[in-house]
C-alpha cells in the first residue's frame, strides 16, 4: 500500500502533479491518491478527483485509487506523503492583501511584504493542525508542503510539530531548466549551487560538465538573456550589478532591488480595466480552468494550467517523493532545517539549498558563509519569518508588528502600525489564535 | 612623559575635549597637546592652539604644551593616544553628501546611507595612513577614533593595521543621561545594556541601583518623554512598537524605522531660505564660533558650542583615555572589536557595547544574541558597512555598488548606480583608490 | 531584612565565612544567617551556630541573628542569598571515592575523575532541591554554589532549574595572591585573566599596573617559585611545558599534566601508617576543629583551620555576595553560563572566568578561543561534565558510562564499567535515580 | 590526455591501485601512469613499473603509458591527479617510533601517538613541497593523499597551500563492507553516516534499504560479530560501551578505549622472537611482495597484498578520482575542509564525513553537533593534529611539546619531554625545519 494524502486537493494545480505521478508510475506506484479538502470546496474537488480518475484511466493505472475526503483524520491514516497545497481564505484573501499592500504603497506578493504576512499568520495555525494529525496518524509520513510562504510555514511546521517535513518551490528548477537552456546544454549536464531562503535564493555557482561557467552565465544574463518567470515581471538585471554580485538572483530578488519599478508595474495592473493583481488574475485562469476540467472528454492535463505560474512543480515534488521513497539520495535543492549548512543562520531555520534527498529526509551539503550583501537580506528576511512564526503560532501582536517592521517591503513605523491593524480585521475570520488578546 | 596627538586639532570640537582634559587633570597629567592639521588648516588649527593655552593657563596649568604640527610623524612620534576626529574634504563635503542623498530623494546622513558610505570612501584611506604611522612611531598608542561614520572607520582601523585602536560617540552616554534624567535618578545609579554598531546601538537593559525599570523607562518614553538629541528630530517613538520591541533604540534608528517623516523634514530644511541641511547649519554656527574662539579674552568652552551637536563627547573622551591611562577597568559603551560578544557577528566585526576598558584596551562583555528584529538590521548594516570597508581600501566599485545596495537607506539598483557615479565624481579628489580601476 | 541561608551550615567552613561577613559589615549588613543542615548534622551546627553567635557578639553584632534549621523551606523563605556548601554522604563518601580510585590505579579527587564523578552523582539531586525551593520561596535570592564538584553542580542547576546560581571557587583568588606575592606587589595592583572550567582554569595574561608580564611570571615559576595550594601536592611546573604553553594553569592541572607522579603520591599517603587520603586527612583535621569551635571560650575562627585547605574561600564569597548586594560591578572570577565569552563552548555551558558581578548576576567578559591545547582537554572535560550531568539527573546508566570514559583520568572501558558498578553500589543509599532503572 | 602522477610510486600498494585503474578504465580513461620515487627506491619502482606494464598488457590496454620519474617537477607537469602515497624514512622510520612509544609504555601507532606524531613532522614538509609544485605545474590537479597520518597531512596542506587536496582512507569502506555483511545485503543498499576524524571516525547511524537499522547492528556486534581489520587486534567493543554510545567506531578507536589490552598485545608482539610491530611485520610482508612482483610471469595483483592491510585503497581512491573525473556527484566517505559541516570544528580543520564528490571537489554535508562523548574526543585530537601542523610546519619546539601532551596516548609532562627529544633526536635527518632552531 503507497497513499499519498493530497491536503487542498481542489486545487488547479493537482492535473499537474497527477500527470508528474502518471509519468514516473514506475519509480512511484502509487495505490491510493487521498484529495482532501474543505466542505466549500466540494464541487472543486469533486472535478479535480473525476479528472485524475480520466487521466489514470487512460493510462492504463485502473488499480490506483483516487479518494475524496472532508476529514483530514480519514485522508492522513496511513499516507506514506502528505502534501499540502492548501489555500486559507482562497484567492480572494490573496487578493485582498494585494489590494492592502498597493494602497499603502507598497508590494504585497503572496510570499513577501504585507502579503506574505498575511498569508502566513493564516496558515500557519492550519498546517500545524495537519502536522498534529500526521504525527499520531501517519508518524513515518513526510509532509511535503508547496503551500506558500513556503519557507515559512515549512519552519513552522518543522519547529513547532515533531512531524518531518520537507518544502518544495519551483523557483530552483526553473532557474536550473533556464541557465542550461542559456548555456544550450541537457539540464543533467549542468549543475547549480544555490543558497539563501524560500524566494530569496541565489545561484552562487553554475558548472557545466564540472566546469565552473558561472561568469559565462553571468555574462549571457548581462547581454539581455533574461532570468524570469511566468508571474514575475520580466526587468532585466542590471549588468553592473550581476557582476558586482557574481551570482545569480533568483526572480523574486527583483521585490528587494527592483522596488520602484516592481512597484509601477503592479499599481499599472491593478488599475481598474487593466488585468488586476496576480491573484484577481489567477481567479479568471483558474475559473477557465475548472471549466476546462470539468469536461468529461479531458484525460490529460490542459495547456492553459502553464499560465498559472507553477511550471515544473509537479517536476520537483514527484522528484523528491521519488528520492525519499526509493531512498535515491538525489541531490535536490528543497527547503529544510539548516542544521550549520549556511553559516550564521540558526540550525532550526529552514533554508532553502542542494540537499541529499534519502528515505531519512533531506540533508543540506554545508554551503559556508553567504557573501556580505546576501547574508546581510537573508538575515533581515530570516528575523521577518521568526517574527511571524512567533506572530502565527502565538497570536502575538507585538512580534506581528515587529515580523512586519522587519519585512524591508513595509518599512517604517506609521505604515506598519497601520497595516496590522487592517489585516487582523480583514482577516479576522481565519485568524482566531489573535481573538483571545 | 604623557604627550596626546590630536588628529584634526583644528576642530571646533577641540575647546569641548581642552575642558574634558582640564576638568580631570589630576586623572590626566597631560604633558603635551599635539595639535595636527592639514595646511587648509592652519588658520584654525592656530586659532585653537592659542584657545587652548589660554584655557590651560587660567586654569593654572602652564605646564602642559600645547603644540601645532603640519606632518603627522612630528604629532605621533612618542603620543600616548593619537585621537582622530578629521574631516576630509570639510563641511563642504559633506554637505555635498546631503543634498545628493535628498537629489534622489534619499537621506544621507553622514553615518549612514549615500552619506555615510561616501563620508567612509573619503576617511578610510586617510585613517589608515594615520594608522600606519602609529605602528611605526608610537606602536604602544591607543588610536581613540571620533571620525564618523565612527563605526565603519574604527573596523577600517582595526582589520587592515595593527595599530591598537577604540572608536567613541556620544550618543551612549546622552541617553544615559537622559534615561537617568527621566527616572530623576543620578546617572550613576543607572546601568543600562547597550548591544549593536554604532549610531545602530539599542540599550536591552535599564537598571536603578540593580533593578530592572526597563519596562518603567518603555512607560515613560511611550507617555510622551522623549530621547533624542540636538541633531535628530524630535520625532517620539510610537508607543506600540517601543513596548513590542521591549528596548530603547538609539535617536538614529529614526531614520530607518520613521524614514518618511525624518526625510520630509530634512527636504523641508533643505528648501531655499530654509536652515538648510546639517551640515550646512553647522557650517555657520562653526563660523561663529571660530569667531568666538579667535577673541584673545576668551579662556573657556562657550556655551554656543553645546549647538554643535557633541555634548558629552569630551565626557566619553576622556573616561576612555582616563580608564586606559590608569587601568581602571571601567565599564563603558565604546566600538572595538566583537571578539563574541554578540553572536552571529564575526569576530573582526567592530560592535558598540559594554566594554571593560583598562590598560591592554576594551573588553567587550559577552552579550549572547540579539532578538530577530534587531539581528537583522545589525546584519543588514554590517554588511553595508564591510562592503564600504572592501570598496574604500580596495577602490573596488564592484564592493562600492554592493555596499550602496545594502544599506537600507538607498535601496534598488537604478538608484544605488546613479549615486555611485555621483559620489565617485563628486569626490575624485578625495577618493585615489578608485582612480586606477 | 537582609537574610542569608547557608545550606550545609555545620560545615567546617562556616567560620572562615562567618569571619568574612564580620569584616565586611560595613557592605554587608545582613540581618540573619540561618543555618540548615540535616538531622544528622544537628550537633555540628549548633556548634557552628554558637561559635557563630559568639564571634557576632565579641564584634558588637548582636543585632545579626544566627539561626538554626532543619527545614530547608523555613531557612530559604525570605532569604536574598542561598549559600550551598554541602556533602552529601560526608566525608565517608569522599574518602571512598578516593579509595575506590586507588584501588584501579587512579586519581579520584572531589572534583574530577571518578571522585567528581561519584560526588557529583550524589550531590546533583540535592542541589537541585534547593533550587526548586528557592524558585518558590525565594525567586530573586542567588544560590551561591561552594559545593563541589562546583563547576558540574552550577551547570545543573543552571540548566534544570530557573533560580540564579554562580558558582565560586577559591582557586583563582589564591593563584591571583600568589602571583602578586611572585611579583612582589599589592594584589589589587596586579589583574589576572582567567578561562576555562572549574579546577581547569589556565591564567592567560598577567598585568601589572596594566603592563603585560606574563613572561615574567612564567620565568619566575620556571626559576623555581612554585604555584600551588595547601591540598594539592607541590610538584614544580616543568619550564619547557610552561613557555611553550605561555600561560599558567591552576593547581589541578597537574592531575591531567602530571598524572604518574600524583597518582605514585596519593598512593604513597594512603599506605596503612601514613596521613591517609585527602579526605581522611580532613576527617582529622575536622574532628580537631570541632573540638576547637566547641570551646565556648572561642570567639574566632581558629587559624588551625587554615589546614582545611579553604583558604580565600569567605574572601570570593563576600566578594560576590558583596558585588551583587551593592551592584558593584566588580571584576571577579566565578562559575558561570558562558553565553559566548569562551568560543566553542554551549552557551549553556557554565564555565569559569573573569565576570562584571552586579545586581543581575555575573557577565562573563569575552574571550574569544582557547588555543588548540587548552581547547582540546576543556572540550574533554567539559563533555565528561554534560555527560555526568545528565546520569544525575535522569539516573541514567548509558551517559554515566559514557561520562567516565570521558574523563581522561578513568580511560579505558574496562575500568569504567567496573567501576560504574562499585560507585552505584557504594552509593546506592544517595543515588535514587538510579533505582527506578 | 589524462594523465595521474603517483607519487611514492614505488609502493607495495600501487598494484593494487593499478588493478583498480585496469577494473574501471571505462569510467576512467588514463592515458599515463607516472610512478615518482626517490633514488633510494629506484629498484622497487622499476619492479612495480614493470608489473604495472605487464598488468595492463594483459588487459589489453597496451595504450596506456606507465612512466618511472625521480623529478617531481617532470611527473606533475600535465597531471589532471597527484595521488600521494609516499612514506618519508621508510618502514624503518616507522618501526622506530613503534619501538620508541613501547620503550616508554605508550601506542606509538604510524597516526595517533607519538608515532603519528614522529611520522606527521617527517611528511608535512615533503608534501607541502609536492603541493606548491602542483600549484605551478599543475594548479587544476586534484591531490588526492593516501600518506599516513592521512588527516593531518591532509590538513596541512589543505592550509598550507593552494592546491586541491582530499584524503583518502579505506576504514570507512572497510566498515561499509563489514557492516553489510553483518546484515547479509548488498552493500550498496546499506548506507552509513560517518562524522569524526581520520582513523577517530563513527558510524552515526546504519540504514538497509532506508530503514534505520542502526540499533540491529548494534545489537549484532554485542552479540559477538565483530568490526575489526586486518591490522588491527580483533577486541570485541563492550555491549554496555557500544549500547551507552549508539553509534560504531571505527577499530582504531581501540587504541583510545581499550588502551591497556592494545599495548599489551603490542608489547606481546614486539617481544623477540614474536612477530614483532606492525612496521616490522609488514617490512616482512613487503619483501615478500616485492619478490613476487619482480617475477616476470605475474601480471595480476597477488593475494599475498591483502595481508598488508590496505584492503579496498584501490576501491576508494578510484572511487574518488571517478567521481571527480566524470563529475558524478557521489555520496564517499572522504578527509577534506570542515566549512561548517561538524558544529565545534573551524571551518579549516580537515574531517572525515560523507561528502558529495564531483568535479568542484568534496562537499562535506551538515552534520550539527558530535553528542559530548564524541565531541570531547575529536577536540582533543584535532588540537594534537594542529598542533603538529604547527609545529611541523614551522620547526616548533613549544608546538611539538604540546601537540605530545595534547594526545591521550601520551599523556604526562615527563614523558613527553623524554619523547620529543627522542623522536627529534632520531629523526635530525629527516627534519631540517628543526635544526634552525
């Protein structure tokens, strides 16, 4: 028996990573896919689970069950994997902390700024209720969490339940599958160093065959190669900088040292007419897409899932699935406890690196020291995810307005004060851990 | 023999330190006051020479020499201290500093952000040339360094020669006597924690005669009690975050956690017909005093210098000098190196805390760690200030660019580059280090 | 009221402190010293408590009260200052440490090898009582740790319980007289840097009048002057082994140093005829001494005491005790947390060293790293410490073997195990935790 | 063009090396074997250049070129790896410090003692001088060194110079190999976690297929199974030792845990008429060899080598030079830079741990912290292992001292001294860095 729990299995993501476990069948076989959701949920749900059922079908996979639950206790009984794509508050909540952040002035993505904040303080509580069930349910599952800030709520989960659990991004393999596309080279023949955190990593070195290219790849993102992806602006880097940092930024870098124009950009979008914040984007896709996926002719995964953003994640979660089942020790670049990879970060914060993927987990290979300019943002964005960790888990609201004082998206003292007052009533609903202060 | 060299002895300051050296003569019997200066110098540094024999004669110190010197070995060879508080390029470059900062919309005080960075380009080289010959001529010298930004040029000090060297400012000592003024106590049954860089330094811990009145201290400055000091606007710190935060930040966190108020009021200075920038303000009340200082009746400190901004300063001056000198072990708040003492800093990182000074120099206590929000600006600011540090000793515009990008006063990348061209060009003649890249 | 419990008070000890606090009344103006013991002691401390009486009336004290106590409760309530000098099993217990060491061919001594080990076991439990009553009825009282081993039971209690503790020792106060005498200078003239453990302390600088004379100091033990206390034996330190280590290790080093030529001494005396070890030497020199104290014509301590071997014990008592009452700050040398001042080291490991001793407690000052040899044995002793800790603590019998092995005077496995099981079954009256297992 | 340079060529273990080469030539393509030896050991080179010859003739790889060089400078020049298996003073060398530790009671085997000592100051020198050559000749060349003391050669020049360098030893795939067969699985299903030092290293923890079964194999070396090698006294570990520990050492932990029955089966052996010390045995074993080898008709690796201890070299060192060759990524047990990979080690000492091995080198991965037992016996070693560094290195007396007294099995002040005069005495001809001094 091989269960694999799906927590937010309504999701518009879960064709993608059907189609990832239909296509490695042989390394993972699967007997029972378990899709949980919430009672409003249903209807979405219900399509996701008649879709994966046309999509195994048609695969000639009739043996692998596929499950619908409303009870968590029913669904994690027994799951090797528990993966959590789940959604606190859906996209309108997203969207509503989008449309915070631009009225104050300020970038409010779902991982960072304002937005991130709010997205973590509701979820957190909820994926520590799903840890707590894994623990007496499924004691030797791993969780593998997508759900986003995933770094932080990977710490969360990792330092607040005894649960193990591993996150995993996108972000990694995309660079990976661009850099060698730059270098015109097969992805396998080129390697990556990265460091840093969950949609703050960096590229420290690129080698091709073994040799270090990292300059040449350096130099082709100068020449106008861009480095971007699907929902992220693509602005190019600015030469003098990618030299004087001699490494590679991941997209979301662009928040911190691309603010001004990240910013006109996002305002530009939100303006009544014109497409709307990334999540009143993402509705109008995922709407076309559960019409998509509730025609009963549909048995594979539709093309228009690419403009949702999560290219490859099926790619890096049925990898390190695969890794830790098949006990591969793969060398994978996933977010996990520290544990001295990264000099200066505590050994309980999850860092986002290369690690050695087994049947024990996911071991970082010690990475050393970050450069000044990275270890000094990574800090200030560590002290962000702790404050809010403290924040989510506690109802704190002290540690709430110093998580978003110390987000270098919100910044000083009026504005902050300001924002945690409207999302704890934005969000009152979702956050019952503040109600009792 | 007991011979003080003061580097830059033609500064206004320099009456404020003559009454400090005068006031504790029976702890400093000071032999000679070598007065070092530039040639652009000579006028003041004359005008200050016959201040200074003046105060000493009325105060029956006839004994004491009081010397002017053009070349920096004459002034060093055989000092027991060799005090550093220069200016290169003057008022007037600074000055510059301000108003390219407010160009781009930007502070640029000169300790931090595009003033503080370009302040260090400038001084570094010349600290270290001054350094150098300290090794040489009187390698037993203690380098007591008030040049700011004091904290970047004392780490410049101590990483890159062997001279022995301590860094002073004032803004420790006026908060503990401002705290003491706020509990109605004598300042010296108050003790307070000081942890963090200078200008960046934040106290954890107030105690009366032993007892912890942190959260007493918190009380008063959110009921209205301000903590500031002559050259930082009077902005009072919001109460919530001042509880939240649980210490008492220095007056110059201002500028990075109130940025938007402290910027519109220096942009309102700077307006045409307005005081104007800092250092344009305290060019004319340097103006001023040189004429006071130049009259031939005038034999003590005038009340008019305490508008300069450097009240206390001969105060912590002379403590350190005086705890040196006599070996008495004292408790201060000075910049050395962190040896430690705050963990996650390295060793060579200079730090502002409580220090044990006695004849082999400061010993800072051991602190442990700094809370999340407090590490991450601490980190952040470090790293901007070894960036200054690599790109001031090493014209390395590569260091320059990351160094502007790390601080949190500037920002994004467009920004940061154009500041850099400004700064490298405002200041060619003061920055030859860059002239051969 | 100003009350000082000393639990164990019918310690011979007890007048030496009594004589320290009579010196220092003008510091330490206490109100109460009430002594605990237990039923078995009862003749002993009411000796005690009478002698005591009789030395405070002879010095016009008579408004200290001295009381008696079988009760720990009554004797902590209301106390500030909780003195814990005391020996679980005795004597007996100690000098069958000492003979269950010689009877392997090994050194046992009170606060190292299986001596330390055993008394430790012993003696973890008790303390740990204490603690747990002072937590409650004395929350702001500071436990000062006399009880050996002293450095392994502040640790403990530092680490299970939340009651202040320092631990203090008079090793350090005695190498600082002996070297002033070296030197021919007043003590306080002469400054001393301490690092390192409990009875593992080295001496890394010595100044005088601030200068560095370490050289001196170690050409001086090199010619022949010796550094040594009445208990340890007076083997002179080789001159090749004290310049290549350039720094003076305490007395008890030369267990570790010199372990053939103490070991062939220990069993030199303990020969039927001769003095006995260690503790029947003091079995006698106590029995003597309460004859002494018993003398109602008595109204001082006895100099026959100073044989005991305790000598400066009351001075670093009243030091700290004095240091914390009046918020002195004073530079002292006592068992603390180590909080980052000795690199390599836990935080939580307490260590000792040169402390700032104020109304919050000791600050270790920090020191940076070891060099390679102090840090290889302090590292050993320091795991022999942690692992003896936790065998006390959960009478746990793995982390007992594994902590005489650690300890490089037991060595090899054959001789931890049986000897693991003779201390278990000498000491099975004092060692419940053990029990249950 | 690939060419690998093998220094020390002369080596009774090169045939076994070259069997490895001729097993794997499809992964490793070599073009040019070139053997380097002194003069002295111009006819054992021959011999072994002849077998390789005739070695390769029979498996049909004609095109590789096997040259004999007395130049190092020749032999490096265009090499892509300098293995290093060179022995400085020979076997005679070694059997004198066997003979010297047992003239004083003490282990003196050829990596820990005062023969790894005696060994370490005669080899540093002569490697650092191969590994400058390898930075001009050579710089991308990978030294992979198989000298004894493995670890500390290793880490000499790991800070002693610029070149690539990784040590190589075959205990921890010796045990890999022991503990598989213990379990009955291949053993490329069993995975170990090794952490420590060279030849002071632990299995940490045993997986079969992912499962942890570590406590199984425990629980079977209790139950009589043993771990030994050829070369080390088959002593079955303590049940109570290796439960308490929860991990397995590696067999040259005997000489630390079980010293007394090591020395006496060592003293037993060096009686006359016994077998004599392990040198002098293997010299034995090694005339043996080369007899065999100079018989023209051998063109296969004789069984005979396997007596002399070096099972499974070949299997480890080509498994090393393959990974880095065709950049596999391989998880191998390997002696490099610590950067952070064992919590309480610099980032400079050089471990021994599982590392992924590719064509950028060994990446060690994170560990965390050694439990105390552990922790407190590799800081001692590694601070012997720096210590001789510097000593060797540098021709320091002092160091030498301390680097004696910092190793367990030596121990004592008068020991030390009598052996360092020894071992400098005997050894003047081998190291002129002392004669200076």
């Amino acid at each position: 028996m091989f269960k694999i729990a799906i927590i937010g299995g309504g999701s518009s993501y879960t064709p993608e990573l059907m189609e990832g476990i239909i296509n490695r069948y042989n390394q993972l076989p699967v007997t029972e896919l378990a899709l949980v959701d919430t009672e409003q949920g249903r209807n979405k749900v219900n399509i996701i689970a008649e879709l994966a059922r046309r999509m195994l079908d048609k695969n000639a996979l009739k043996q692998v069950k596929v499950s619908v639950h409303f009870s968590l206790d029913e669904a994690i009984t027994g799951a090797s994997f528990v993966l959590t794509q789940l959604r606190v508050g859906q996209l309108a909540a997203r969207a509503a902390d989008e449309r915070l952040g631009l009225k104050y002035g300020l970038l409010g993505q779902e991982t960072t700024g304002v937005g991130g904040f709010a997205k973590a303080l509701r979820t957190i509580p909820v994926l520590l209720d799903v840890a707590r069930k894994v623990e007496k349910l499924a004691p030797d599952a791993f969780i593998i969490n997508f759900t986003n800030p995933a770094g932080i709520v990977t710490e969360a989960v990792s330092r607040y339940s005894n649960a193990k659990v591993i996150g995993v991004c996108n972000v990694p393999v995309n660079m990976h599958h661009m850099i060698a596309d730059m270098l015109k080279a097969p992805w396998d023949e080129v390697n990556l160093r990265f460091a840093g955190l969950n949609h703050l990593v960096w590229v420290t070195q690129v080698t091709l065959r073994g040799q270090d290219v990292t300059d040449q790849v350096i130099s082709s993102l100068c020449d106008g190669e861009t480095l971007t992806m699907n929902n992220i602006k693509e602005l190019p880097w600015s030469p003098a900088f990618l030299r004087a940092l001699g490494a590679i930024p991941c997209p979301y870098h662009r928040y911190y040292w691309q603010t001004p124009e990240m910013l006109a950009e996002e305002q530009k979008k939100a303006k009544v007419g014109n497409e709307g914040t990334r999540a009143e984007q993402v509705m109008k896709v995922e709407a076309e897409l559960f019409k998509l996926y509730a025609n009963p002719q549909l048995a594979h995964k539709p093309e228009q899932l690419s403009f949702r953003g999560g290219a490859y994640y099926s790619e890096v979660a049925v990898e390190v699935i695969s890794s830790i089942y098949n006990n591969s020790g793969k060398n994978l670049v996933v977010n996990c406890r520290n544990n001295g990879a990264i000099q200066g970060l505590p050994d309980s914060a999850v860092v986002e690196t290369n690690c050695i993927v087994d049947a024990q987990g996911a071991h970082p290979i010690a990475f050393g020291s970050l450069p000044p300019l990275m270890n000094g943002l990574t800090q200030q964005i560590k002290a962000f995810e702790q404050l809010t960790i403290e924040a989510a888990v506690h109802g704190d609201r002290h540690q709430a307005l110093l998580a978003l004082l110390g987000n270098p998206l919100v910044g000083d003292i009026t504005r902050a004060e300001a924002l945690l007052d409207e999302v704890l009533t934005l969000n009152k609903a979702y956050l019952p851990q503040f109600s009792s202060h």
